[in-house]
C-alpha cells in the first residue's frame, strides 16, 4: 500500500513537473512572439505587402498558366485513328456480305495532320510572347503595391507626428493656465481670462480627435498591405528617396506600364505572323492497312492531303488586316501612355520643387518669426500691455504653422514616393 501511495505521489509530482514545464515553454514561446514583434518600418512593410500581396500571387499563377501553354505551342496535332469498312456492298447479289466482293475491306489506320512550319514557329512566338506579357503585368502590379503601401505608411507616420505635436500643445497649454491664473491672482488680468485656456484646450482636443480619427483610418488602408503588422508602432525614421530630375527623365521609357508595350507588340507581331502563314498550305498522311477475305489477300494504302486556300480575300486576308490594325492600336496607345507620364512626371516634378522650397522657408522664416510673435505677446500680456485674445490668436498662428510645416513635409514625401517607386527604383 505504502509503495502503491508513494508510486502515486511520484507520478503526481512528474505530471505536475510537466504541467509546470509546459506552461514554461508556453510563456517562453509567447515572450520570443514579443520580442520578434518590433516596430515596422518602412522596407520591412514594402517586403511583407509583396509577400502577402493576393494579387501577385494571381500574377503569378498568370506566368505559370502562359508557361505550361508555351509547351505545346509548336507541337504537331495529335494523330487519328482511322476504323472502318470500305466498298461495303448494299445492293445486287452480294449485298449484307463482307467476303463476297473483292473490293469490300475493313480498314485500320493512323492519320496526321501537319501544319506549315511558319505557322508552328508564328504560334511559339505568340506563346512565348504571352510569357512575356504576364510578367510585365506582374513589374506593373508589383510597382503599384510598393507605391500604395508607401503611400500609407507615410501618410500612418506624419499623422502620428501632428498627435505627438498636440500632445506637446497640451503641456504648453497647462502651462499658459498657470500664467493665466497668476496673472488673475496678481489682479493684472481679468478673472474671465481663466476661462480661455480652457477654451482652448477644448478645441484642441477636437482637432486630437480629427487625427485620431484619421489615424485609424489610415491604419486599415495600411493593413490591406501588411496585415496585422500596420498595428505596430513605426520605426521614427523616413526612408531615403533619392529624386534626380534628369535622371527620371532620361529613364522615362522604362517605366513598367511602357515596357509593357513592348511584349504586347511581339505577341501582335507574332499574330500578324500566325495569320499571315494560314495563306500557306497545310498537309497531312494517312497510312491504312486493308483486310480482305483471304481468297483476295489484304492491302496497304497511303493517302496525303492539302489545305488549299480558295479565297484568301474573303478569309485570310482580313484576319491579316485585323491583326495589323491591333498592332496599330498598341503603338497609339503607348503613345498616349507615354505623353500621359510625361505630363505627370513634369508636374510631379514641379510640385517635389515647390514643395521643397517652400518646406524650407516655412522652417527657417515663416516658423521662426510666428514664434518671435508669440514671444512677443506673451511678454505684453505678462507686462499688462496686451489682452489674452493676443496671445491666444498668435499660438494659434504658430500651431498651425507647425501643422502646415508637416502636412508640407508629407506631401513631399508623397511625391518623392510616387516618383521613386514610378520612375526611380529599378534604376538606383
């Protein structure tokens, strides 16, 4: 009994052992979770979108599907067989009967069918062109996806940069309560004056609200990219993009919207090819093998035909225009294209230029003397010479230049994103 209790008590002890280590490991896995969860930056989000992005993956089932249809593109038709009776007779003495006449016959065979060889070659082209055309659709894709989730991370970060600016604000606005009631306190100052601070806090809490509002918003369209990781705080710094005016505008014509005109132009020209090889003729063979009765003895017969084109105006020839005038359409429509990038990259470009002298005036005057103002009205207002509506109208001027100076920022920085990742990545 006694050894039975003590089994009992050492296996009690080993489960609660395991028990123990079990929930160890579980705690362990959940703190290495925490510890591999960091802030997101801005690469790290262009990698996941790709990674988890479904519309690559169609583009690349697209390549995969124009992959496996290339391989059969240039084969021949698979062969026929051939079965049946010949001179079977249906009338006169000898009819219903397989071994009366001499020329009735059970026929076996193979049959193929060979189409010309420019039309083979014409048909590879096009398949091997369609290869290409999914790709390209795949660099436009990708292109876009890189574009849309730069654009939400930067517009995640400069929001969060207006809410901790405000978050600032709060502090400077407890700290204009306390002048304000000391200034009521000293008798200098109108006992109605304490109330404006508050006032003021007020509306500044409903433009927090606006941002938090708008944070939220912005962290759902970054979540379409990256999932769960648009809830991570991001890395406090901006990426690097490198403009060079001139730069983007030599490479210009290799944007992948561009290239893509290129592949879709060799399948256009492979068509016109196909069409151009149906005017060629097409042939085939026939190998059989005859059984007759055995008075007669059996037979082997080969047998070739040949495709002739009849009307080659009514039939192969407008197929030949068709497939011209979609040539025609490819290269008016890269034309368009074209001068459509060239207008945007112009006017991107002039707007990055703007933007970029504007950023630095509103930093280095426009900020600078809003402050000097505020100072200016603040010591007025201390010195009894000026009212509290002053200084309140001047900190509104200096938060909104602060405001104004990062929505400027984060323009530029949209603008630089949308260049880079149009015109300048690929070409770093």
């Amino acid at each position: 009994m006694r050894a039975f209790v003590r089994a009992v008590t050492l296996w009690g002890e080993h489960m609660s052992l395991r028990r123990i280590s079990t929930a160890l490991l579980a705690l362990l896995a959940g703190m290495l979770g925490l510890a591999q969860a960091g802030p997101l930056s801005f690469n790290a989000a262009l990698d996941i979108a790709e990674r988890q992005s479904p519309n690559l993956a169609s583009n690349r089932a697209q390549i995969q599907a124009a992959q496996s249809s290339a391989i059969p593109a240039g084969a021949l038709p698979d062969p026929k067989i051939v079965a049946g009776i010949d001179n079977y007779p249906v009338s006169g003495p000898d009819r219903g009967r397989l071994n009366a006449d001499s020329m009735t016959m059970q026929k076996i065979g193979v049959m193929q069918d060979f189409p010309n060889s420019a039309k083979r070659q014409a048909r590879v082209a096009v398949a091997e062109a369609s290869i290409e055309t999914a790709e390209a659709q795949q660099k436009i894709e990708r292109l876009k996806l890189r574009r849309a989730t730069a654009l939400a991370w930067l517009n995640r970060y400069y929001l969060e940069r207006k809410i901790s600016l405000f978050d600032s604000l709060d502090k400077e606005n407890l700290l204009l309560s306390d002048a304000v009631r000391a200034q009521v306190v000293s008798g200098r100052t109108q006992a109605a004056d304490s109330v404006m601070p508050k006032q003021e806090a007020a509306q500044l809490a409903d433009r927090r609200d606006d941002l938090v509002r708008d944070l939220v918003k912005a962290k759902a369209n970054l979540r379409r990219y990256v999932g769960g990781e648009a809830d991570e705080p991001l890395v406090d710094a901006l990426p690097v993009l490198n403009i060079d005016a001139e730069h983007l505008r030599d490479h210009l014509h290799k944007h992948p919207e561009l290239q893509a005109f290129v592949a879709e132009t060799r399948k256009a020209e492979a068509e016109v090819r196909e069409a151009q090889a149906m005017k060629k003729s097409d042939w085939g063979v026939e190998l059989a093998y005859q059984r007759r009765d055995p008075r007669f003895g059996n037979m082997v017969s080969v047998q070739f035909t040949f495709e002739i084109p009849v009307s080659p105006s009514t039939r192969q020839d407008p197929r030949i225009a068709a497939k011209q005038q979609e040539l025609y359409r490819i290269d008016a429509d890269r034309e368009a294209m074209l001068r459509d990038h060239t207008n945007e990259l112009e006017n991107d470009l002039a707007d990055y230029q703007t933007l970029t002298r504007q950023l630095e005036r509103a930093n280095q005057t426009t900020l600078p003397l809003a402050q000097q103002k505020l100072d200016f009205q603040y010591a007025g207002y201390r010195s009894g010479k000026n009212d509290l509506t002053a200084v309140l109208t001047a900190r509104r001027e200096i938060i909104d230049q602060r405001l104004k100076i990062i929505d400027i920022d984060a323009q530029r920085a949209a603008i630089a994103a949308q260049l880079y990742f149009a015109y300048g990545e690929d070409l770093q």
